[in-house]
C-alpha cells in the first residue's frame, strides 16, 4: 500500500473527524435525557452519516484528482525528470579549446586529449583532429601497445605497412589499427587539397599489448547509422538508438558520430564507469544540463559521472560532434612517443627492439613505404 506523510489531505481528513466525533460525543453526553436508547440512535445517525460522507468526498479527491493538491514546484521538477531520462546525467568537468600545432612531417593537428590541459583519459591517449596537404603527412614510424582509429572527415588517406598491408580511406571511411606487439607504417594524403580527419588514441590493457597486429577497415556505407527526431549518428562503435556496429573493441569502448539539426535533442546512454568525452567538429551546442553555456567547434568537453549524456542543439545551423566513451583499465601509463606500455623497463625495450629488429619488428630495418 502507499504510504503518506502526516500532512497529506487524507490524515488531515482523518484528524478533522476524529475532533468532530469527539466533540459529538461531550454535546450528546451533556444533552443525555430519558429518552429511549432507540430515539438517540436515531438522531444521531444522520450526523454520523454526513461525516462519513465528508471523508469519502476528501479521499476520492485525494486519488483521482492529484495534480490539483500538489504544489507546483513537484510539477515543475516531474516536467525536467521525464524530458532527461538519466537517473544521473553527465555534465561537463572540464572544457578545452584545441590549439593548431604542427605534426608528423609538415602536417597540422588540433591535440585535446594527450595535449597539456588532459595528458590521457583512461583508456584514450590521444585525439587530433588533423588537416594536411601534399606533402606533408606522417611518413614511417613505429607503434606498440595501443590501438589507433583513424577516421576521415573529408579527403583520402593511404596507408602502407610493414607487413604489406596496404589501404585507401576515404571521406567517411575508418581504420581501426590494433598496433599490438608492434607495426612500422605511414600514413600520406592521396589527393590534392587539405585532408582532414580524427585520430583516436585507445589504450590496450597489460595483457593485450603484445598481441598480434590486425586491422579492422569500414568503408563510409558500412558503418552502422541511424536517425531520429533530427539527429544522425554514424556508429564507428557501441550502439545507438538500437543500431550496433560491427567493429570488434579490444578494450570495450564505443565511439560515434553525431549531426543535429537545429531544434533538437539527444539523451545518448553510456556505461556507467566508463570515462568519455565529447569533440565539436563543427557548430553549436548545449551539452550535460539544459542551463550550460553553448560549447563550439575545436572544444573537446570531458564528461563527468552518469549513465548519459543529454545535448541541445539551440542554434540555427547543424551541431557535428563526436562522443568517445571507453573502460578505463586502470593500470600504469608509460608513454614515450609510439610506444605505451606499463613501466619504463618496457618503454626501453620496445625501444631496444625497434632498433634491433627483434620482437614484432623483425621487418623494421628491411622496409620503406612507397
């Protein structure tokens, strides 16, 4: 049964008969005569009967009738819970503007995470966004105990390694490269023009970092996308509005991008634990509570504990982000250039094995991209 506090109508109700009965009962006891027994139950009757009624009338107002008895502040509250559906929301803990710096060979990034203000959050290492243009680029270089995802916002990429692996991304187009024990390649512009794109940073726990390399390649029409209610997502990884993608995350992670249009909303749920960040590709928006300051392009806001993230999109132009969410391992980070591991005796020999050709870099000294 529900339970009610002391001040709601119905024991207000109840306490205002419980004094009417008492006071009833003194005036009948005062006015006792020699009536008979009958004779009294009769005219007391229609008063019991009237009481009776009273509360009947109270109680059904009470159930049937309870917006007209709550306050308006439990309105209003009730109103701001069923438009943000978290028990927990994510704000907005920390706001970093991305700065040009060069990179690689001649090539430019905007460096958030793995920058000055957000060294790493865990598992990311590192987001740019990068724009280059023949012939700058990111010639030979070696990794070892990450993941990169490089993903094409417009432009195409090639990319060569060391193994022979070869590949061409496009605008739309993603690469997810498990570096692992170890990969040398380059990554080049293939068209005239600035090429621009993401480069995502995922750690790999202790137990992954000396696994084999691989990669996992979608072309722009084979990412999962949905849209709802004026908001486009491509899901590079995770799901979204029940569309899962396919790629296959060594270290569980889910990774989107987002395109509203202007007048709309997003309550995207996120693993609990999880660490995530949003990256503003382009536009306006409101993001973590519905009184925030709007947040524009090149911003990378770092998301506080919940279970989701809320945006508006209150501008006149669409809104493009990306939201990036992983399990934080919660191990060491020893990080020197491409390499990551867990302690400095394995940054220096990953070191050691880069330069003598051993370990996963056998191939090292024998080769040069094209």
């Amino acid at each position: 049964m529900p339970r009610h506090s002391a001040a709601s109508p119905i024991y207000t109700a109840l306490a205002r008969l419980a004094n009417f009965n008492s006071g009833r009962r003194v005036l009948l006891a005062s006015r006792k005569t020699s009536s008979s027994s009958a004779r009294s139950s009769a005219k007391t009757r229609p008063f019991l009967c009237l009481a009776l009624f009273r509360i009947l009338v109270v109680v059904t107002a009470v159930f049937l009738f309870p917006p007209a008895i709550m306050s308006s502040s439990s309105s209003s509250s009730s109103a701001a819970a069923a438009s943000v559906p978290f028990q927990s929301p994510r704000k907005v803990v920390k706001k970093v503007l991305s700065l040009s710096q060069s990179e690689g060979q001649g090539a430019t990034v905007r460096r958030s995470i793995g920058g000055h203000e957000v060294r790493n959050l865990d598992p990311f290492l590192l987001l740019d966004e990068f724009s280059v243009s023949k012939p700058a680029g990111f010639p030979d270089h070696p990794h070892r105990g990450f993941e990169t995802v490089t993903y094409m916002l417009d432009g195409v990429f090639t990319h060569q390694d060391f193994s022979g692996h070869t590949g061409t991304i496009r605008t739309g187009d993603v690469q997810w490269m498990t570096a692992g024990r170890g990969i040398v390649h380059s990554e080049m512009p293939a068209a005239d023009g600035v090429q621009k794109g993401l480069q995502l940073w995922i750690n790999l726990a202790s137990k992954d970092k000396m696994i084999e390399p691989r990669y996992q390649e979608l072309e722009s029409k084979d990412i999962s996308q949905a849209e709802k209610d004026g908001v486009a997502v491509r899901i590079i990884a995770g799901e979204a509005f029940g569309v899962r993608s396919p790629v296959y995350t060594q270290t569980p992670t889910m990774y989107m991008d987002f395109t509203m249009q202007p007048g709309s909303q997003l309550h995207q749920p996120i693993p609990e634990g999880w660490n995530s960040f949003v990256y503003i590709i382009e536009g306006e928006g409101v993001f973590g509570k519905e009184g925030a300051a709007p947040a524009s392009a090149h911003h990378c806001l770092v998301l506080g504990a919940g279970d989701g993230l809320s945006v508006w999109n209150r501008s006149g132009a669409p809104l493009r982000f990306a939201l990036a969410a992983g399990q934080p391992l919660n191990e060491p980070v020893v990080q020197q250039g491409p390499f990551v591991m867990n302690s400095r005796a394995q940054i220096q020999q990953a070191m050691e094995d880069y330069y003598y050709g051993r370990n996963g870099f056998e191939k090292a000294s024998q080769w040069s991209s094209a």
